[in-house]
C-alpha cells in the first residue's frame, strides 16, 4: 500500500458491513471473521422447506433459495441497512457474487435461463441511487453465467414502504404495481427472481404473479436474506 492510500485508511478506515470492525488490508466488504459466522440457510434442506412453504398454495414455485437468515438487530440486518439506505451498489454486488457460488454448487446454473431483479419505481431509484435487488441480480448472474435483465419487469406505481405492515396489508399495498414490458422475453423461460430480503413474501408473490401470467415455464425465488 502506498503512502497515500495509508493515510487514507487511516483517516477513514473501511469498515465491515456487517459488525462495523475495521477491515484488514486484504478483506472486502466483509471481515473474515463475519464470514466465517454470519447464519447461512441456502444449502440447509430443512430451512429451505421452511421457505418453500411461505408460497404453498399462494405461487407455484419451483425454488426458493435464501443465503442468509435475517435476525432483527443482528449483522445480517445491518448489511441489508446498508444495501438499502447507505447507496452501497458494490456491496450489493458483492454479496451477490457470494449467494452467487453457493448457488451453483446447488447446480442452479443448470436450472434457469434468465435472473430478474424485483424493480424498484424510478423515483424510489433515484432517490435511493440504485435498485439493491438489480445490483444482487447482476451478481449472482455473473457467477452463474445465466442472463440478468432489467427492463423485462417494470414497477408501474409508487408505494408506500412495506416495513412494519402486515402481509395482507403488504398484498394490499403491491396490488397492480408490476408489469411485464415484453411478454415475450418470458414465455418458455425458467426465471429466478431476486430481492433483498424475504419475510411475509407478498411483494415477490405479485411480481411472481405476472411473470407467470406472461408464460414464463418456471419460477424460482432467490433473495440474500430470509426471516424463518
């Protein structure tokens, strides 16, 4: 390390998304440490069936796929704070990458042609910089080598935040807001679709809806984070 960068570091040392240590020379994003502990659910069976069932009956899904298990005022939750509000699209996109290699160790890279991000409305985009589940999309794509696409799905209205709603209030509140732009970019095709977090599942529920609406033949769910 130059002198330069030293001294930069020094003033403002890059810290770990995830516990706010500072990280080592040769550590990005994530301290080694964190790695190693953060609760990690995608190769687990038992919580995967957990996941499959917040869609029975509701979706017909093929997967449901998330890396890690969200636990309120835990780590996992400060790297989803820092996805959402902190204009961190390099986190994002690192963190994709990561789901990115468990996923294909499930051989996933084999079971879908093509990776959509759920959008976000360009003004919630713009004021927010960026679309954190675009920039994960663009990640885990990178690692599978499997198509990502952005303007396939489009959010037509603006919506309130689902923080802190019920389910059916979330349902309430994402009714009619996606559309599909090119129905037949869809048709026939076996589609992940991928968002931040899943917790009551209503806005990947809506979003999930159209794509099959619009023919898609398969549609898997992958997000970063999940609460069991």
């Amino acid at each position: 390390m130059n002198p330069l960068q030293l001294a930069i570091e020094l003033m403002y040392p890059r810290l770990c998304s995830a516990c706010f240590g500072t990280l080592q020379v040769y550590e990005n994003h994530i301290c080694i440490k964190c790695n190693l502990s953060l609760p990690k659910i995608a190769l687990h069976e038992n919580e995967q069936v957990k996941l499959d069932k917040k869609f029975w009956g509701k979706l017909n899904i093929e997967n449901t796929y998330s890396f890690l298990q969200f636990i309120k005022n835990g780590p996992v939750q400060n790297i989803l704070h820092k996805l959402k509000y902190k204009n961190s699209p390099e986190l994002a996109n690192f963190m994709g990458r990561w789901f990115g290699n468990h996923l294909l160790t499930l051989g996933f890279d084999k079971e879908v042609d093509l990776i959509l991000g759920i959008p976000l409305h360009p003004i919630k985009q713009k004021r927010r910089g960026y679309n954190q589940a675009d920039q994960l999309a663009e990640g885990i794509s990178e690692i599978l080598q499997v198509p990502f696409e952005t303007n396939i799905l489009v959010r037509t209205e603006f919506t309130e935040t689902q923080t802190n709603k019920s389910r059916y209030k979330r349902f309430e509140n994402m009714e009619g807001v996606f559309k599909i732009e090119d129905p037949e970019k869809v048709k026939g095709k076996r589609i992940a679709l991928v968002d931040d977090v899943l917790t009551t599942g209503a806005t990947l529920e809506i979003a999930g809806a159209e794509l099959i609406k619009a023919g898609c033949s398969e549609l898997s769910i992958l997000t970063l984070a999940a609460a069991l």
